[in-house]
C-alpha cells in the first residue's frame, strides 16, 4: 500500500498533507492515519509523526463543487503514545499550507502580486481567505518570507478568519459574560473564556504569581502550575458548554492562555500583550494561531480582562509577545463582516510516496481501495 | 532544487538514505545536510530532521567498481542546535538500512531464503555482512519480524561485523591493558576501553552506586552522574589515542557504557549483561549497536570487566539486557576470521524527493550541479 502526500511547512508546525480521494473515509481514517504516523510509539520511530503535538499533523485537502470555494480541508491531530486522531479543532498554523498547496498543484491560478484562495475548515466550518505572495502573478523561485520561530524563509500566507466569533459554541462569550470567576486549587481566578478561532479561556499573568515585567521567567512558573491550569481549563470546558463535566473535558478544548500587559512604555512599544498558551497541557513553543485569533478578538471586546489590560486603545493590529517572539494580528472589513488574521509563512519540504506494507484489517481495505482508485 | 531520498527506519533510527551521485562532494555536503534537516534549530521545523539524536541521520550510498563489495555507505550525524555534520563513527541501527535498500533498488537480486549483501562503511572501513530474509527468493509482502524498542514489524536484517577489532585504533585494546584505571570525579574507576565496531569504555554498575538487581533504577542514577561520566569519557578518549587532551575529545565517541551481571540466575538465563549505554551525553534509549559489537568482543576478551562479570562462559550469542529489551549479539567464523553481528528489522516509511528551493552559495551550487547530472 502506497499513499502520496505532500510533507509541508505551515508556520511553526510540520503537516501532512493528503488529497482525500488518496485516503478512505473517516472510520478508516482513525486507524489509518495513526499507522502512517507509526503511532502508538512516543518516538513514532517506524512512520513519519515527529513524536510531538506540533509534528504529528495531517491536512486532508478537497476540492468542493461548490461555488466561492476553492479548497476544504480538514485537520487530524494525530495521536502519538495513542493509536487515535482528534477531530475536533482547527490548526492554525497547518491551515497556512493550504493556499500554497492550491497553486503549486494548480488547483488555482495565481494572479497579481497576491492569490486569494478561499478555503474552508471542515472541523469548524470556518472559512480562512488565504492571500500567497505571488509578485507578477507567480510564486517566487526562493521564496524570501521570514516569521518568528521559524530560522529559514518561506512563502508568505496571510490567514484571514471570516467572522470568527462562536463557530464552536454560537458565541463569542459563551457564557454570556465578558469576565467570568473560576475555583481550581482552592483559589477563585478571574478569566475570560471566548470562542474564535478556537475556544480559549484566558488567566491573568498576575493571579499565577507570574512577573509582568519578567516574560522570560514565566516558562519555570507555569511549569509548576500545570495542574491547576488543567483544572481551570477544565472548569471552563464545562462553563463553555464544551463538556458535561470536568472529566470529560478534551484534552486539545478550550486552549488556555497566560495574558499581562507588558511592563512599561518600552516594552508596550514592542508588543500589546505578553502572552504564554498552554496546548494538549504543555506550554506551547509559539502560539496557537487558531488562539490568537481568540485574543484579537477578545481584546476587542469591552469587559474581558485582555480590554482591561490594552485599554481597547489597539488599532487594526494587534502585537501579541509569543515565546517565540512577538505575532501581529490584524482585522479588517471583508464581505460585510470581520476578517481576523495573522501572516505566516509555509513551504514544502518533501513530495513523498509512504509506504505501508502491513495489512490492517477492512478499515485499511478500503483505505487501499480508495488510494488505489 | 530537489533531491531525491529513501526514508527509512534501521533498527530504533530513522534514516534518510540518499545516492551518492545524487549529492556533491564532502564540502558541499557539510553545508547542504543540515540545510535539509532543518539545522540550525532545536526543532528542525523547516527541515526533514527529526530533532533527535536518532533521527537526525543520513546515509549516502555507492555502488563500488571493487569486486567482492556490493555498497559502499557513508554515515553522516547531522547536527541539531549546530549546522554541522559528524563524519567520525558509522551509525549500526541506519547500517540494517543498506541490505534492504540495495535489494528494493535491484542493486542486488535476492535469491534462495537469505540473500546476502557485502557492504563497507567507508567512516570506519569497516566491512558488514548483511543478510536479508528473502523467503523463496524475494522480500515478503509484507514484513513480519519484530524486534526490542520498535513496536511495528520490519524485514529482518542480519548485520555481520567482519573482523572489527581496532578499525579506529588499531587493536582490540588500545591501551594494551583489558582493565585499567580512570581518576574521575575525584574517584579512581576500574574501566576496559575496547575498539570494536567503535570505541567503547565500560564501567561497572556498582561502581556508580547502581544496583545490579534494580536495572528500572538505572536511569535515575544515570542522570545524576552525567557529569562525572562525561569526564571517565574524555580520559578514556585520551587512552585510547582518540583525542590529544580531554578537552578536544568529540562527544560521538568513545560511547561509554556502563554494565552489570544480572542479580539472580533465573535474571541470568534472560540475559548475560545488563548494560546502559550513553550516546552524545545522554542515556541511549536502545542500545548502539557498533557499541553492542564492542561489547561482545570485550566479553570473549579474558581480563575485561565484562569478562569477569559473564565469566567468560557464553557461547556464540550474548544477550543484552538495554532500557528498550533484550538484544542478543552473535559470533561466527567466516572467511577465515571473526564475524560478529546482530540482528535488526528495517523498512521504507516513503519514498521521498525533498525540496530545497534557497541558493546555498557556490557549495550548494556544486552540489546542485551534481544532483542535475
């Protein structure tokens, strides 16, 4: 059994990416995608996962009839110690390969200094209008794009969420409030839990006892609060309607965020906000960009602890300080809503042909029947 | 530009396996591997590294003119945090890689139920006799052999070192001595130094305060010692004629292994020797294998540590007991001298033809100008 699949950058995560006419449907899927990855294995020594959350990604690419899109795709966290896919989120930065996989494969015609593609996520329905540099309507030969966390260029991808807010749960503020309170590890914390993008609940740098002034230093703190930010997130799984209960909340939603205004005017220069977000319980190295949009729009809503710590004085952009370094968001009208979105870069790494040779029951069959048609 | 590559798993290693012919020369490839790995970058993210030891590996395949070899491989350790690559040793786990390679290639044609394939390591020139499994003449279907630290199925290969006493120093025992002493750490140590597949210094368990009995509680104690190991490591590559001063000693070898008779007899009828083997500064998951080779030769050697502890008793095979399983290690005549070897599995994960579309300055252009060729 062979499966063709492209090996692709997008912004700080790498991702597989298959066409969905190479792959079965979605029963074989859940135990397709683990093997591929060489899962349950911590290492995934024997497929081609990374043995972490930010290298274990799949994007399953289509081609819908209908009008005004151009591509759907769909995002699979694949386990790693678990034989078994998640569903349930979007990835931001996965999402970044999309637009430049459409026109290298030809699926859109690049045209002008910027190709928009539309495309739309099947896990939350979320359309993302992706704009690739293409200057005299081609891509360039070295493509020349640099981010934060990333040491090498790449194209660049603008991600533009349209209208964002409750494609999770039906609103921004599923809770009906702006500012919520929240008990875990016998302490009463005051959060703000949103949905855009992706379900976040967002804690105050300062109630974890973390140095506004001192970013570097929150990494160690947050360390050793890992079980208590478990806990307020799953508080606010069940307060979001995400989960009847604490026990079971997902692992990958809400994502949580550490927020602080910066510490002087300095400092406020360079970033609105400091932020640190934790995903499938560890911090994560960059942001979840899926997250950021959550942030953007968040501190643009008057009541949330992200409004009280910009003074909602931000314009269009907004400066987020990542432990990779510092993300700017920014907004715009598009189609008479809100466009929410951050620049990325993304780039192909490998074309590939993965090779499976061991037979995997009938789930695998018919995974082999539609790669094989 | 674009480079063709087989990815492949040897043993607990991932592989990636390129034709010499494919690649430039020995400078260009100092520039132009870490730039396909992702390197400089703890996480490789822009590259196909893994951002691990064990998968951060290449290996560069030629078909010799020279009767009696059927390939000739070069191993190259591709740095992580640092754009560089390490020439020094040969890797035993991506070596299993070879055999297989040459057959799926038609380099070789398989025939009757192991088919055999001469290969030579030009690191170490060391010459490894592999055999495949090739039931009636061909590769399974599907593979179906298991081995310790890889929870999928791979062709089994037969790895047969031929000869490999002194290949880097030019004796079995490069001080001249089976046993010496090692001032370290304030503590004088009883430690063999052996070169065989590679450069090797054995210390005992008990010594480190280990407890034979409790071989899970290693790890722990190993950690906390890593310090004082890495310093028995740089005297011994001092003795063995490996470095000029301790401080110009290389970090790949010598490999340092620490090793205990099992506690009981019925612990000593599932493996000869427990052992705990440190590769680049940290505890090996597994086991080196050109390390494991070391450590049969030193434990058929009469006045080496390992000698004392098995009592020179075992016969053909020797089991090792390693965190990830029990390897068993084997010795056999041939052509007239030594063949030592042990088993490993190996598979393809894909097919692969990698993208590398930045100018790399005139190293990356001969090496380009080699891969159009």
């Amino acid at each position: 059994m062979k499966i063709e699949a492209e090996w692709m950058r997008g912004g700080t995560s790498k991702c597989w990416v298959f066409e969905a006419d190479q792959l079965g449907d979605g029963a074989s899927l859940d135990s397709l995608l683990p093997r591929v990855f060489g899962s349950p294995d911590s290492r995934q020594i024997d497929g081609v996962g990374g043995a972490t959350s930010t290298t274990s990604k799949a994007m399953i690419l289509d081609r819908p009839a209908e009008d005004g899109i151009d591509v759907d795709f769909t995002f699979a966290q694949v386990g790693i110690e678990e034989a078994t896919v998640d569903w349930g989120s979007n990835c931001g930065n996965c999402s970044a390969v999309v637009g430049l996989y459409a026109i290298e494969k030809g699926w859109v015609v690049p045209g002008g200094d910027v190709t928009k593609i539309v495309t739309r996520n099947t896990n939350t329905g979320q359309i993302i209008v992706q704009r690739v540099a293409t200057p005299a309507g081609a891509l360039p030969i070295v493509p020349d794009a640099q981010m934060p966390g990333v040491p090498f260029p790449g194209y660049r991808v603008g991600l533009g969420f349209q209208d964002p807010a409750g494609k999770t749960t039906g609103a921004l503020l599923p809770t009906g409030s702006a500012t919520d309170t929240i008990t875990a590890g016998g302490t009463r914390w005051t959060v703000s839990m949103v949905d855009a993008g992706a379900p976040v609940v967002i804690v105050r740098a300062e109630d974890l006892g973390l140095d506004p002034a001192r970013y570097e230093n929150w990494l160690a703190g947050v360390e050793l609060q890992l079980d208590t930010l478990d806990q307020i997130r799953r508080q606010a799984a069940v307060r979001m309607g995400l989960a009847p209960t604490t026990a079971a909340a997902a692992r990958a939603i809400p994502k949580l965020a550490i927020a602080a205004a910066p510490a002087d005017s300095g400092d406020r220069d360079a970033a609105d906000i400091n932020v640190m977000m934790l995903s499938m319980g560890r911090p994560h190295p960059a942001l979840a960009i899926t997250g950021s949009i959550a942030l953007t729009l968040a501190a643009r809503t008057p009541g949330t602890v992200l409004h009280h710590m910009t003074g909602g004085t931000q314009g269009a952009a907004l400066k987020l300080r990542t432990p990779a370094g510092v993300l700017e968001t920014w907004t715009e009208e598009n189609d008479g809503g809100l466009l929410v979105g951050v620049d990325r870069t993304a780039r192909t790494i490998a074309t590939t042909v993965i090779h499976l040779p061991e037979a995997l029951g009938s789930a695998a069959e018919e995974a082999f029947a539609g790669a094989t048609r």
